[in-house]
C-alpha cells in the first residue's frame, strides 16, 4: 500500500462483508399463481382418485372460476392450467407384480 492509502486505511473494515447487489425474489407469474393455486384446490377437494365425471364436472366448473379470477389469462393459458390440473389429479400408476 502506498503512504497515502495508509491513511484511510481501516483494519475493522477487512472483516465486514460489503452488501451485494442482491436483486429481490421476481413476482411469481399470474400463471404461476393460478397453478399453485388450482393445485391447492385439487388437494383440498378430494379430486384425486374421484370418479372420472365428477373430475370433469369439477375441472369445467374451477376452469371457469379460474379464467374469472385470472383474467390476465388468455384462453391457451386456461387451457395449459387444466392439463396441469388433470395430470396433477391423476393418481400415480402402481407397477403391476411380475408373475413368477
């Protein structure tokens, strides 16, 4: 270090992290929050498992509900969100025994 940088030279100042930049966490997306959103209602329902008519019945009535209270949503977007849904209802295939 040269003689003048000694002079506003401060040992306390080495060990304190200096604050970074840090951008804040973006906004989850209106699509983002109408699928975790639908997600909890599928959860919160019972759909999973239910009998396939009353899963469709369930999907036309809550995609219409979710198209109202997301209107930024176009009609592609609704229909992406019901895939979603319809998948995250399904319930998982269980591996059928080998037979011996």
């Amino acid at each position: 270090m040269a003689p003048a940088d000694l002079a506003d030279f401060n040992p306390d100042e080495m060990s304190r992290q200096k604050p970074r930049g840090g951008s804040t966490p973006a906004a989850p997306s209106p699509f983002d929050q109408a699928r975790d959103e639908l997600f909890q209602h599928v959860m919160r329902c019972g759909v999973v498992g239910a009998d396939p008519e009353h899963v469709r019945e369930w999907f036309d009535e809550t995609m219409k509900y979710m198209a109202d209270r997301y209107h930024e949503l176009g009609a592609r977007d609704i229909a992406d969100l019901r895939t979603l849904g319809e998948r995250f209802a399904t319930p998982a295939k269980r591996p059928e025994p080998m037979s011996a």
